[in-house]
C-alpha cells in the first residue's frame, strides 16, 4: 500500500503525508506467542523509516503509529499471561475501540507540521511504560 500510494502522491507532484500503523507490541511488555506478529509489525517500522528517506524529496512525510491494547475479537480472544502494567488496566484509556482509535490516529497525524517524518507516535494508553 505504502509503495503504491506513494507512486500516485509522486505522480501528483504535491506532496503529501503517509500513515502507517504498526503495533506496541514492539517496544511494550512482551507477550508470549507474538514473535511472528512484533516481527511483522517491526518491519512496518522499518519500511517507514525508509520511506521517509525515500520519499523526503517529494515533500513526502512517513509516520508510523503505535496503538496500544484496541478492543477487537482477537484481542477479546487472546490467550496466555499479559504482561503487568498500566497496559493491563482496564480503565477508559487503556483500551480502544478501533473507530475511536483511528480518528484520534489520522487527526494527531493530519494537523502536524509539514516537516514531521520518520517519526513514531505510541498512542497505548501506557502499555509501553508497562
């Protein structure tokens, strides 16, 4: 996706801004199982880092976000021993539901400077300070 909306934004010769989503599960407590899961998710990390060198000359910001716990059926479903923590935490800032967290992602993204890129926003509700 990165690769092609990238083509349409050169193309245009505006500009523009690319978003992708990764996971916490790359910098926060870890989990056991996920070992396939981080490493994908580390490799949607890299991939931005090198679009955004890539891209830079084209006025192309790269940013990468990092959601925390989002309520989803896997989520919900998921088995084995969470990690301890403010990720644990039930409270109202702990957990998302992935509307909310998607609007929150594309505003925080959508009204930053143009000249912020390569950058990586956790918005996890302190999963990872946990």
């Amino acid at each position: 996706m990165t690769r092609e909306i990238a083509k349409a934004m050169v193309a245009a010769g505006r500009g523009g801004r690319i978003v992708n989503i990764a996971s916490n599960a790359v910098r926060g407590g870890l989990i056991k199982g996920l070992g396939a899961y981080t490493s994908s998710k580390g490799a949607v990390l890299e991939l931005s880092r090198v679009s955004a060198f890539e891209l830079a000359e084209h006025q192309i910001t790269v940013n990468t976000v990092l959601p925390g716990a989002v309520i989803t059926p896997g989520a919900i479903n998921a088995k084995g021993p969470l990690s301890a923590g403010p990720a644990t935490s039930r409270h109202h800032s702990a957990f998302k539901s992935p509307a909310k967290s998607a609007l929150r992602y594309c505003f925080s993204h959508l009204t930053r400077p143009r000249p912020v890129t390569n950058q990586v926003l956790a918005v996890d509700g302190g999963f990872s300070i946990s």
